[in-house]
C-alpha cells in the first residue's frame, strides 16, 4: 500500500520513500510513504480559491447538513477502518474510541450547527449593545468565515478521530481544510481521507491532504490561514516561531504534551464505592490506546495515608490486564504504535524511575497473547511511586507517552492542588470524591491551569464520559504546557476559524447585515396579518400592531380563579400597598402574555402550524387595573427546516401600555408552513 497525498483535487503518485511503516503488534510492512512532490503554494492556493468560495457560498445549515452526509457515509465504512486500526496496536475498544468518536463528533457538529447557528452566513456573537440613549446607535459582534486555508497537523495516536474532530468545525466555519496525518499511522488516516473523497459530499478544494512532510507550506501562509496542531510540545514550539506565523500574526492553536492529574479526595476510604472508581479510572487511562493519549491521566495524586493500599489495588487491577495481539477479543492492550515511540517511551521512564520507583511493570517480562514481546512494540504497563512528591521534577516535567503512571502523596487539599498545577498547564485533570465541597475547592484551585475538570463520585459513575475522553461540546484543550489552545467545546470551536468583527451602525444596519431583525429597526406593514403568510414568503420586520385592551380587576380575579395564582400583590390590596415595586394590585404576568396572545393571534387557518416557546421574557412594568395593552409583533428571524416543509420563525413581541411605554417584551417562537396549506389539506 502506498500512503499518497490529496492534492488540489488529484491524488499524487510517485514511488515509495523512506522506510515501510510497520505493523505495531508484529512489525509486517503495511504501507509506504510515497515520494510524490508537492507544490504546496498551490495547495494553498487552491484552499482558498476554489474550497473556500464554495464553502462560504453556503449557509451554517448547509453546511451542518454535509457534515451529517459525510458521517452517515463515514458509518457505511467502519468495517475497513476497524480492520486496519488493528494494524496502529488499537484494540477494539481503543478504535471505537477512535473512529465512532470521531464519526460521532461529526455529527454533534452536524446537529450544533442547525439548532445554534443561523441558516445564513453571518454568525451574531452575542447581543446588541446600546450605544446611544435614543436607541439609533447599536453594536454588534458578527463572526464571518477566515478567507484562508486551515492547516490542520494531526498526532500518530488517533488518526481518524483527530482528522474528523479538527475537521468538522473548520468546515461549518466555512473554511477549507489542508490536513497532515502522522507518519506512523497515515496509512488509517489516508483510508479515512480516501472515503471521504469518495463519498462525493464535499464540494471541491474543500479538504486535501498531505501525507509526508509540510515542506515549504509554512513560507507560504497568510493572515487569513490558520494552523491547528496537535503534538509534542517542541515542534509546536518551531512550529509557532516560523516567521511567517509569527509576522503575518496567523492564527495558530495547539495542543500538546500534558501530565493530567487525577486526585484522589482525603474524604475517600478503601472499599467506599469511590475508591474503587479512581482504581478503575487509573487503569483505565494507563491501558487504553497502552497510554498513548494526550488526556491519559500522568499523575495520581492521593492522600498519603492512602498510599499503600491505592498502590496495592492498582498493582492487582494492572497485573490482570490481558496485554497482546489487539486482534484477540480478550486483550485489553495493545502495543504502543510503533518500536520508535516504545523506545521514546523507554528513554522517558529510565529518567522518571531517576526519582521515582516502580511499583509495577517497568522492565517486567512481557509475554504479550498471541504476539511476539520483541517484534511488537509491546511495553508493560508501569506503575511509578514517588514517595517525595515536593522534590519531585521529573514527574512534573516528562511525559512517557505510554501505559505509564505515578502515584504522587499529598497531605492536604491545597498540597494536592499544588502537585497538579506543578504540570505547568494540562488538558485535563479528575477530582475523585463524594464531598462537594473539597470537589469545589479542588476545582476552583485546579482551574486556572487545566482546560477541563471532571469531578466524579458514586451519584455519576454509571454516566461518566471519563477522565481521559474529550467531548465535542466541551473544550479541549489546556494553558501553557498543554500549548494553550482551545479546540472543540461547540460552537467555541468553529469561532476559532471566523474574524470576529464588531459593527457599529443604526438598527436598520443591523438588521441588514445580520439578517436578524433589531428592535428600533423599520417594521414592514406586510399588508395582511404576518400570521396569514408562509414561511417563503415571510420578510425580515414583517410586523402586526394590534388594537388595545383594558385590563380590568375582573380580568384579574377571572384569571386567578382559573390558573390557582393568588399571589397578593395580585388579589390583596393592602398587602399589594405594602410592596414597595407596587404599591396596589397588579395584573399577572402571565395573564398580560395570555392577553397579548388573544390581541395578536390571528385565529383563521393559516400557515402557521405551531407555537413551541417563548424565549427572553421580561416584565418591565406593571400593570393596573384600568391599564390599556396593545401588542407589537416583528418577525424577527427566519431558519428553514431544510425538507421538513416548515421553518422556524421568531418573533419579536412587546407589550405596550396606554403611555407607550414597554411593559413586557419577549420572543414568540414558531413553526410556519414552507408554502401556503391547500385547501383539500385543510
Ligand atoms: P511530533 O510533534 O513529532 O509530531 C506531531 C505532528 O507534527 C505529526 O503530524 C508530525 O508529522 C508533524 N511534524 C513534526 N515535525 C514537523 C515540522 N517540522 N513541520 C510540520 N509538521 C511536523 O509528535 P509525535 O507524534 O512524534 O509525538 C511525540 C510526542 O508528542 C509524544 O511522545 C507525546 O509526548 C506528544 N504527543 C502529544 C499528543 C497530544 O495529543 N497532545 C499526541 C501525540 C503526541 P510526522 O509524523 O510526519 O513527523
């Protein structure tokens, strides 16, 4: 197999280079890099020009709507990819780890991007601020896709979840994707590439690949490119002080080396349901993907009188691990992906067992199930104890990126909270305990140097994601150390390939810009109720202001008869008079939604088929007896629901008093028919 390059819509060939990338459990050559040159500010080019033009011509829906093909095409070809993850040392369980997650993070990004993203091209950040007192001078933060390419560098130790987790949040941005695969492993990561060519989803230029080395790609970046890289900590380095990075300010995220803690809280017994959680936890980290992951737990920080019996149970768990051929459904671990990184990982323990001892593994003698110890890159989980946790450095420094932990006593919550920080930034770090109260401490003391915290304990076990696993609605990511990038965490991750820009202007503007209608903006008298039109024909401040009512004592006392609400301020005069926002009976809030409905509903058969929610309500005033309402409704944004024959329409409603001042103001959400029902329908 020849591991080729994806470039500007042509797959390079070329003769093989370089040594065979080898098997990890029995060292047979699977593939072999191919020599093909590469015209890299081509590549560029070509991203920008062609991918990105496509991209942005379409909408956040649209383009959520590839992501779901792409996943479900994806899903056709677990099989293969399973197959031939074996080949990187994954087990079964480290591939679904790898492939499912990736294939699942596409489709959270999928459904994220409908329902928290508009079904246009311009993102709104936030709200509007008011920058003048007449109301005619807002701001406004809008996000719009980067017009560069995206160069995504990936690690050897998840190729296909990697590739799929950067991937999916560079194209709902709108913005094409150049990726690196690692070497060791892009054989998987080249078969998951091919299939998503093949599934024919994506428009062009929009995804190449480069398989082999960036050769002089970074000369030619721009401002508007972005690179997204996921390694060790010194080629992030040089990586980040290239010059054109560095004087062309393009944007540059990382993720990188990080010795994550898990700590054992002092409220913790041996036997307690808790205790055995952090075991389970600890082992966990230490055999999946044999520890090389970049969130796998490096530190386990536990109360010093606990030591002994925490050493004692995780040397029990660890030596009934079933470690060899990934292939054998009773293995629990594989071998490290190749004999370079089981060398790597050699060279790192010799220097941690300088300060540290092995309480478990180390040079043990392996006899791996159904493979040979020599010729696969198999490694015994090694269990360290560092008895001095304050002189330690070693541990707070090197990262064995292997099945490889240690055990670090603390003697009080600020020591362990100081142990943990020692790592200079880390992606994750877990929090085993049953009190709340140390957790919150633990975490707020945690927090400034970790990207994620996860605080486990009996009431959540059975529902833990676990220590080791990032989650495409949470960020990942960790400070300093950890690289200090910030990737996924929802729609978060997409910002990251969008200029955020402020704009200033009057609402109209606004509303141009953003496709959102403004409050102060022009209402647009539709000429019929805006209820009576469809969905396709509905116009941004198409608006309906209704008559007036009066609200009357007896409006009053006939709803709290009905609904059961005797709140005094509403029925007691006198105790309503001593309530200082008050001062005499007021109508319910929820009567004035209820009457506004009533004002303006359009009651005849429409396109309108549902009202699902109200968002945003505020009561601004009260309201008397013998007030007079009337209602003001604008439509306000509009997001077809792509082939369900309907979209959703939000409203913007307030609620005015005789005075013309705001009483109540809030969003009517509602579904509206595509285009207008037939007659022998209805
Ligand atoms: P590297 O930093 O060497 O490689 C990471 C990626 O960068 C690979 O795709 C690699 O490509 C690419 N790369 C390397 N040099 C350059 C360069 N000069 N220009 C552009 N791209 C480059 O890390 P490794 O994968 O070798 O892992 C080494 C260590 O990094 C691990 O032992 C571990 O400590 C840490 N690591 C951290 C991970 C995390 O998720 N945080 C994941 C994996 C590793 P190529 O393979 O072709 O060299």
């Amino acid at each position: 197999m020849l591991v080729e390059s994806f470039i500007e819509g042509r797959w390079t060939s070329g003769d093989a280079a370089g040594e065979p990338l080898r098997d990890a459990t029995d060292g047979a050559a699977v593939a072999q890099m191919s020599a093909a040159p590469i015209d890299f500010a081509a590549a560029l080019e070509h991203a920008r020009s062609v991918g990105g033009a496509a991209l942005r011509a379409l909408t956040f829906h649209e383009r959520a709507g590839i992501l779901k093909s792409l996943a479900k095409a994806l899903g056709a070809h677990k099989e293969e990819l399973y197959s031939l993850s074996y080949r990187t040392g994954a087990t079964k369980h480290d591939s679904w780890l790898d492939i499912d997650g990736g294939i699942a993070t596409l489709f959270v990004y999928a459904s994220k991007g409908v329902r928290e993203m508009p079904n246009g091209r311009v993102y709104i950040d936030g709200a509007t601020e008011q920058l003048s007192k007449s109301g005619k001078f807002l701001g406004q933060h809008i996000c719009v896709p980067l017009e560069g390419a995206a160069v995504h560098i990936n690690a050897f130790n998840f190729p296909v979840w990697g590739m799929l987790e950067k991937l999916a949040p560079t194209l709902l941005a709108g913005v094409p994707a150049i990726i690196k695969p690692a070497t060791s492993t892009a054989y998987l990561a080249e078969l998951l590439f091919r299939r998503i060519i093949e599934s024919g989803v994506l428009p062009a230029g929009a995804v190449q690949l480069i398989c082999g080395s960036v050769g002089n790609l970074f000369d030619h970046l721009q401002a508007q490119d972005v690179v997204a890289f996921t390694g060790s900590a010194s080629t992030a380095s040089v990586l980040r002080r290239h010059a054109a990075v560095a004087e062309r300010s393009v944007r540059f995220t990382a993720e990188t080396d990080s010795l994550n803690s898990s700590i054992l809280g002092d409220d913790v017994r041996p036997g307690s349901p808790e205790f055995e959680l952090f075991i389970r936890e600890v082992v966990r980290e230490m055999s999946v993907k044999a520890g090389q992951k970049c969130t796998a737990i490096r530190k386990a920080i536990v109360p010093a009188v606990l030591c002994e019996p925490v050493l004692e149970a995780l040397r029990g768990k660890l030596a009934q691990l079933v470690i060899g051929d990934p292939r054998l459904e009773a293995v629990n671990m594989g071998p490290l992906a190749s004999l370079a990184q089981r060398r790597e990982v050699r060279a790192q323990l010799a220097r941690l067992t300088a300060e540290a001892t092995v309480a478990f593994g180390g040079e043990l003698a392996l006899h791996p199930t159904g493979a040979d110890a020599e010729r696969g890159a198999f490694l015994a989980p090694t269990l360290l104890h560092c008895s001095d946790a304050r002189a330690a450095r070693a541990v707070q420094t090197i990262e064995a990126f292997g099945p490889v932990c240690t055990v670090l006593p603390y003697a009080s919550a600020d020591e362990a909270i100081a142990l943990a920080r020692r790592g200079g930034g880390s992606l994750v770090a877990s929090v085993v305990s049953a009190d709340d109260a140390l957790a919150a401490r633990l975490v707020t003391g945690l927090a400034p140097f970790h990207g994620r915290i996860l605080v486990v304990n009996a009431a959540c076990a059975a529902d833990s994601t676990g220590h080791g696993s990032p989650l495409p609605h949470l960020v990942h990511g960790g400070p300093g150390r950890a690289g200090g990038g910030e990737e996924l965490g929802g729609i978060r991750g997409v910002l990251h390939y969008m200029q955020r820009t402020a704009v200033q202007g009057t609402p109209d503007l606004l509303t141009a810009v953003t496709s959102r209608w403004v409050r102060g903006a022009r209402q647009r008298d539709p000429q019929e109720h805006p209820f009576r039109i469809p969905f396709a024909a509905l116009v941004i401040g198409d608006s309906f202001n209704s008559g007036e009512r009066e609200v009357t004592l007896a409006d009053i006392e006939r709803f709290a008869a009905l609904s059961g609400d005797h709140f005094y301020a509403h029925m007691d005069e006198a105790a309503a008079r001593r309530n200082p926002l008050f001062g005499g009976r007021v109508a319910h809030g929820y009567f004035l939604i209820a009457a506004a409905a009533g004002l303006f509903v359009e009651p005849e058969f429409g396109p309108v088929l549902a009202n699902y929610g109200i968002d945003a309500l505020r009561f601004v005033k009260p309201v008397k007896p013998g007030d007079r309402i009337r209602v003001r409704i604008s439509c306000k944004e509009k997001s077809l629901r792509a082939g369900a024959g309907y979209g959703e329409v939000r409203w913007d409603a307030e609620i005015i008093n005789q005075d013309g001042a705001v009483v109540a103001s809030y969003d009517v959400l509602t579904m509206v028919s595509e285009r207008a029902i037939p007659d022998q329908v209805a």
